[in-house]
C-alpha cells in the first residue's frame, strides 16, 4: 500500500504540466485525451486537426512531459541499440539510419557496445532490459541466435546480420555472398587469376559468406584455388597490413587482392606501399563495405557497398512497427560494386 501511495504521489508531481495540456486542447477546440493520444502516436485525426494542434503547441511552447506519459503507458520510449564498436565507420552509418526512423517518432535510442563478446554482449542487453527498454535492436555480434530469440521473450527485438524469426523477433542480412561473387567477377573479368584473399575472423557469419563467395567464383571460372593465396585476417587495418606483409615474405605470386573488408585493405595498401609496390600497377586490390573514407584512399578503393544507413533504416522501421506503429514495407537493401581506380586491366 505505501509503495501504492508513493507511486500515485509520483506520477501526481510528474504530471504538474496537466494544466497547459488541457490549455492546449482548448485553443485547438478538441479534448484533452485527443491531444495526448495525438502526443503519443495512438491517435488518428484529419490534416485540419492535425495541423491545428501542432499550431497551438508551438505558439503555446508546449514541452510534453515523457515521464509522466511513460509512467501511464508502461512505455519509457525508448529503443536499445547494442552495437559492436562506438568508434566504427561501418556502425555509425546503421546508427544514424536507426536514428533517422525513429526520430519523429517520440523514441529515443540507448546505445551500448558489445565489443564482439558474447558474454559482453548478453550482459548490455540485460542492462538495456533491466533499463526498461522498449525494443532492442542488434548489430551483429558473437551471441548465439538462441540467447536472442529468449531475449526477445522478454522484449521485442530486431538482430541485423541474422536469419532468424521468432514470435518478437525480426532478424535480417544483407547478402555478403553475393557481395563477394560480384568483387571477385570483377577482378576475373579484369584479366585477373591469381587473387589473394584476406578473410575475416573465422568465427564471424559475413566473414563465412563472402569466403564462400571468393571460393565459388573462381571456381566458376575453372581457376584453381591456391591456398598459400588465402590469408588469414580480423577485420582490422593491421590484421591487412600483417596478411600482405606474410604473402611477400614467402615470396607469393600474385596480381590481385580481395580484401574481406575495407578496413583491412587500408593496412593492404600500407604494406604494399612500404614495399614501393603501386597499385593499381602492380597490384589491385577490392575492399568491402564503401566506407565514406574508401573514396579518398590512394587510390580511390574499388569495393562492395553495403546500405548500411539504408539498412539502419529498416532496422528501425521493423522496431517501431513491432511496437505498434505502422511503417511502410521493408525491401533488405541490395548491395552494389563499387568501381573506382585501384584494379587495373592485364
């Protein structure tokens, strides 16, 4: 009963703005529920109305308060966004498209970094919870698909770079195979046949898939695969910078490289040029991604561009419409080569 007592207390003091509410249904000529229905998204009222209503808000200077509303609707109005790196280019585009869907939408994002952990990982989306979250959105990540489809018994959710379904959960990829066949054609039908490849991290799914699409293409074309010419890296600008640095050290031949990301061909090209070998004339490389920087390397890098800011969009498309709000469809972007001037023709 105290607790009871406390809570009505609270939730009296944290709608002290009730007064300019009802200020505001009055000079719009509607009631104070239409408004606070038109406040929360739940209502649906004509253009007239609708542009009255804002009218008066704005000549009023009315703020609504979001705590009180939360407090009636359950809802804090806000989205979890678990990441993997805060400072990574390749993130901070899908950020902005998540960001760019729910900004009218009265949502706001809580952003937390899992730093390719699984434990880590499950640990921000307890915290995310535990904060009372409306939804969580997932970039990618090392947890297994089954710790988030029980996650999303708790909360709706919405993983990006997962093919897996659940009652309150969406998840989607962008097709990294094909991404992969497409940058390979490319140096193939540029005269190309021996292609090194530094692959990502062995244990990540992108990583997997654009390998896989490497391995295919040449063999598509009946080119055998050296494996002296497959290279491990991590997704990082050393981990290209070591993998190039090993391929001359054991004296391989070859006339181009297919990066598994831009990332690592930025370190590619480091090491080449360390060795005063010039690309795209004596070496060509492909990245993946098109980062924004991508376009202003020495040479401006051919590479795979994901969508990723599209892709943030339709990440918060499917979050809001989960949460009961009506979204146009959602189309998974497709992705696109890239060409600019560091593969040459032989």
């Amino acid at each position: 009963m105290a607790a009871a007592r406390h809570r009505d207390h609270f939730m009296k003091n944290a709608e002290s703005t009730t007064t300019t509410l009802y200020q505001v249904a009055s000079a719009a000529g509607v009631s104070p529920a239409t408004v606070s229905r038109f406040l929360n998204g739940t209502a649906k009222v004509s253009d007239d109305k609708r542009k009255t209503i804002e009218r008066v808000i704005d000549e009023l200077q009315y703020k609504p308060n979001r705590l009180a509303q939360s407090l009636k609707m359950g809802s804090t109005r806000t989205i979890g966004v678990l990441t993997q790196a805060l400072e990574s280019g390749y993130f901070n585009r899908a950020m902005v498209g998540i960001e760019d869907a729910v900004k009218d939408s009265g949502y706001a994002l809580l952003i937390m970094s899992g730093h390719w952990h699984a434990d880590e990982e499950a640990e921000r989306v307890e915290l995310l919870i535990g904060r009372r979250v409306d939804g969580v959105a997932i970039l990618t990540g090392n947890m297994s698909d089954q710790q988030i489809l029980d996650f999303s018994k708790r909360v709706p959710i919405v993983a990006f770079g997962r093919k897996i379904k659940g009652e309150r959960m969406l998840g989607f990829c962008l097709d990294n195979y094909r991404g992969a066949c497409d940058a390979v054609e490319f140096l193939v039908k540029q005269g190309h046949r021996r292609i090194a490849i530094i692959t990502g991290p062995a244990d990540h799914g992108d990583a997997r898939a654009r390998l896989a699409g490497y391995y295919d293409t040449l063999a598509k074309h009946r080119i055998e695969v050296d494996p002296n010419l497959v290279v491990a890296g991590d997704f990082q600008e050393s981990g290209g910078l070591l993998a190039v640095n090993q391929l001359l050290a054991a004296h391989q031949r070859f006339t181009a490289i297919f990066a598994s990301n831009d990332l690592t061909a930025y370190g590619a090209r480091l090491a080449l040029y360390r060795r005063n070998i010039r690309v795209p004339d004596d070496i060509s490389i492909v990245g993946f991604d098109d980062l924004h920087s991508s376009m202003y390397t020495t040479p401006p890098l051919t590479t795979v561009r994901q969508p990723l800011y599209e892709a943030g969009i339709g990440i918060g498309r499917m979050m809001l419409s989960m949460l009961g709000h009506e979204q146009p469809p959602v189309d998974v972007p497709s992705l696109s080569l890239i060409v600019r001037e560091s593969v040459r023709l032989i």
